[in-house]
C-alpha cells in the first residue's frame, strides 16, 4: 500500500494513477477515499490523486486536534512527498472546506477549484443539524450506525454500500468528532474574493440544502462557473459518477 509520511508518526494512505493535470479528491469527515473510487477512471485523462485524511481510512489517527488549517497543510506536505507543484482540488461536501482553507493558504500550487456539494460556511439550519448530527454520532461512538447511513446513502449496488460501510468503519472515533467540529464552525466567506484561482460549483438538482450557497459564492466569486446535474441529490461522486466524470473532462482538458 503506497504511504506518505507527512509527519514523524503521521502517515497518509494514498493512490496515484494516470499523467496529465494533476487532480486531488479531498474527502468528507469518515467516509475517506473510498467515495472517488468511480473517479480513477479519470487516470486515462488526469494524474488522479485520492488519499485519506489523518484519523480516516487507512491514514494513521491524528497526534493533534484536527482542525481545518492542519488538514490543509497536510495537503500541501503530500503534494511535497509526491513532487507536484500545481492541483486542480476537488472538495466533495465538507472537503469543499478543507480545498477552500488550502487554494487560500497556498495559491500557488493551485490550478482550479472544484466544490462538489460545496459551501463557504455552515449557516442554514438543515446543513447546521447534519453536522450536530454528525458530532453525536462520533461523541457516542455511533461509528457502526454511521457506516450504515453513509453506505446506503452513496452506494448504488449491494457490493458498493457494503464496501463503503466497511470504509468509513476504519474512522478514528475521536478525530470524526473533531472533523465535525471543526467543519461546524469553519468560514472563510469573507476571504473568498482572496481566491485567485478558478472556482467550479457542482451541485445536484434535487440537494436543495445546499443551493443558497450559490448566492454567497457569487456575490463574491462573480466570474466562478455553476453546473447542475440533473436528478442528483448529494451523493454525486458515487452515484452520479459518469456526469461528474464528464464535466471534469469537458472543463480541464481543453
């Protein structure tokens, strides 16, 4: 299993396939890499890079408290260890955050922006109760329950949610509860006109919670570009694979 050591006892579980533009998944809080594995396709276009976050998946559990600037730098420690100056980062859902913290920590290793699911901050009470829900879970070690939501919700087989169950099992307890956390309070609305780079919305038609999030990034992003996918609630990379696929080609191999 290919490792980066980011840190003396920190080490991050990573796949890197395919040449071409450099594109890196970022996940959201336990479900780990396993939720782009219908995007390695991509490597026959791109250099596709997916990796686990500290305390999920296969990467050793964090040795601080998780915060979204530390996630950050552990990106820009794996991009050191596997020699990439420049990224398109994709975030999907609260890893949407953790692209946004990086693209405005270091400008200059990156090339564009993807928000699949994206938002600049939690401020409507829909997307606000996910996240209490999200810390509960973790503070009472629902890990188990949690597993099963996250597999039902993103798998399209049997095979698939199961696989993606079994996943998300492998999150530290402690580092989810942190992950929550720290996704529950992160903003950095007021710093994105501070974004040099562009900036892609992905949104599904029918995931309805996050739409107002388009005013926000517009107001301050006005040149961003915004695609809808039909039918799609949130669950995009998974089970709207082939359109996620397709607009990621159409838009960075021209």
């Amino acid at each position: 299993m290919p490792y980066a050591t980011i840190e003396q006892d920190i080490r991050l579980y990573y796949t890197d396939e395919g040449n071409g533009k450099p594109l890196l998944f970022i996940h959201p809080p336990g479900m780990g890499s396993i939720v782009f594995q219908n995007q390695r396709v991509l490597a026959s276009h791109f250099r596709v890079i997916t990796y686990d976050m500290r305390g999920n998946g296969k990467s050793s559990p964090s040795n601080k408290t998780i915060t979204i600037p530390l996630l950050a730098e552990d990106i820009d420690r794996l991009l050191d260890f596997l020699k990439i100056d420049r990224v398109i980062v994709c975030g999907y859902s609260n890893g949407g955050s953790i692209a946004q913290e990086f693209a405005l920590r270091y400008p200059e290793h990156v090339e564009a922006i993807v928000l699949i699911g994206g938002f600049s901050e939690v401020c409507t009470p829909l997307l606000y109760l996910e996240f209490l829900l999200g810390i509960y879970t973790a503070k009472n070690g629902a890990i188990s329950l949690l597993a099963k939501v996250l597999g039902a919700a993103h798998g399209k087989t049997r095979a698939e949610k199961k696989a993606i169950e079994q996943y998300v099992r492998l999150v530290n307890q402690n580092d989810l509860f942190h992950m929550y956390q720290a996704g529950l309070h992160y903003c950095c609305t007021e710093r994105l006109a501070n974004l040099n780079a562009p900036v892609l919305l992905i949104y599904g038609a029918r995931d309805h919670y996050v739409h107002s999030y388009e005013s926000i990034f517009k107001e301050r992003l006005p040149h961003m570009r915004v695609v809808y996918i039909d039918k799609a609630r949130h669950q995009i990379p998974t089970r709207h694979d082939d359109e996620l696929n397709a607009i990621l080609k159409a838009y960075f191999l021209s």
